[in-house]
C-alpha cells in the first residue's frame, strides 16, 4: 500500500496546528541523529494492514508541546507529562493516517522511548517512509511503516 506523501504532511501539520497552536515547517531529506535527549513514541496498525507510525522528537519539542497540552510553565511538569504527550500527538496522528487505509484495522496503545542515544527498529519491515519536519530550529520526523505478509 502506497501512502500519500502530501496527505501524511498534511495530517501532521494539522494535528500541530490544532492541537497546540503550533506551526511546524516541512523539512526535506532525512533529520541527523544528534546527541540530544529525544523521544520516540510507536503505534501499531493491525487488521487487514500490518505496520505502524512512529513519532520521534527532540526532547525540547516535546517539553513544549506538554506546556501547551497541561498549560503550565516547563518547570511544574515531570517525565511523565512529556511520555503522556508525545503519546497522544502519536496516537492522533496514527488515527488520522489509519483512516487513509482500506479495511478493518485498529491501532494500539503508544510505546514511547528516550534517551539521547538509542534506535528503534520493528521486525518485518517490508517498507518505511519518514516524513520530517522542524519547529523553532528543532526537528522531529514521521515514519510509516508496513509490514511483510
């Protein structure tokens, strides 16, 4: 299955726009690993479509949006708040590109990773698109993935 590129940049854009006011900025190629604290958070598309969004952020991005989503300044929040968040931008953007896909399929709760060095890599990968974008200087990346049969 081929997703559209301009559909998924669309949903990302409008999941940062309405929900946190935000404007994040299409960035061409692929974002360099820093040795920045990051976070990563990963949905799973099961049913008829087999594979998965994953959301990867730096930690400042994340730390902003929370103080948007709890509204409250940066230094009243805690990791958890960050996890929750980064989790639920995930979830809103995998449920939007769930509704691009044929079928019958659900999406599962989010994993979330960080740290400021690690990878994150899912078995069967048949094919990965990353879509990335910046906000402020800071960027973050989209990928979507299938799964073989």
């Amino acid at each position: 299955m081929s997703l559209n590129e301009a559909q998924i940049r669309s949903i990302v854009r409008s999941v940062w726009s309405t929900q946190l006011g935000l404007e994040v900025q299409d960035l061409e190629g692929t974002v360099q690993p820093t040795d920045s604290p990051t976070m990563t958070a990963a949905i799973h598309i099961s049913g008829d479509y087999r594979g998965g969004v994953r959301l990867e952020c730096s930690r400042a991005i994340v730390r902003r949006a929370a103080t948007i989503m709890f509204d409250l300044p940066a230094e009243q929040l805690a990791d958890d708040d960050d996890r929750d968040v980064i989790g639920e931008l995930a979830n809103i953007v995998a449920g939007n590109i769930k509704a691009l896909i044929p079928g019958s399929n659900t999406i599962s709760l989010p994993t979330i990773v960080e740290g400021s060095d690690y990878h994150v890599s899912a078995p069967d990968v048949r094919s990965s698109v990353d879509f990335s974008f910046t906000l402020d200087g800071e960027s973050m990346t989209v990928t979507v993935m299938e799964h073989g049969t």
